[in-house]
C-alpha cells in the first residue's frame, strides 16, 4: 500500500491569510501547509503533526495576522491525503 499526495497552491491576500488557513487546519485530510511571500520565499510550514494539536495551533494563527500586516500576496500550497480508491 502507497500513500500518496495531492498538492494545490492557493493565492491568497494578506488580509485572507488567517481565516484560509485556519479553515484548512480543521478539514482531517491536509498533510502539510507552506506559507510562501510573492517573491517565493517561505514564511512558514505547518506539518499535519502540529496543526492536529489545537494547542499549538493557536500561537501559530496569531504568527499568521502578524506576517499577513507586513506581506500582501501569499500563495499557500496546501499538501492533502489522496482519497482511498
């Protein structure tokens, strides 16, 4: 048995960034979210492991409207399990 992936990038605006991720976290079949600025660089990567820990998540959301006040563009790729055939 393989596991394997579906990756789609999502473009986004700053002041959309926190409530798109968020939404992401609470669905059960995202793997891994990048958060990446215009230019490419990456801001921020959040493995499944830490946002299943609601925990956790909190103080990474409250990072997410920090860097989303300085940044206008975001593209988010969003890494999701594959559907079971």
């Amino acid at each position: 048995m393989t596991l394997s992936s579906i990756v789609e990038q999502i473009q986004v605006t700053g002041k959309d960034l926190v409530g798109h991720v968020s939404r992401l976290i609470k669905e059960g079949n995202v793997r891994r979210i990048v958060i990446r600025d215009e230019h490419g660089h990456t801001f921020m990567e959040i493995p499944v492991t830490v946002a299943a820990v609601g925990v956790i998540a909190a103080p990474l959301i409250a990072a997410l409207g920090t860097l989303a006040a300085m940044v206008a563009k975001f593209t988010i790729i969003v890494e999701r399990n594959s559907p079971a055939v």
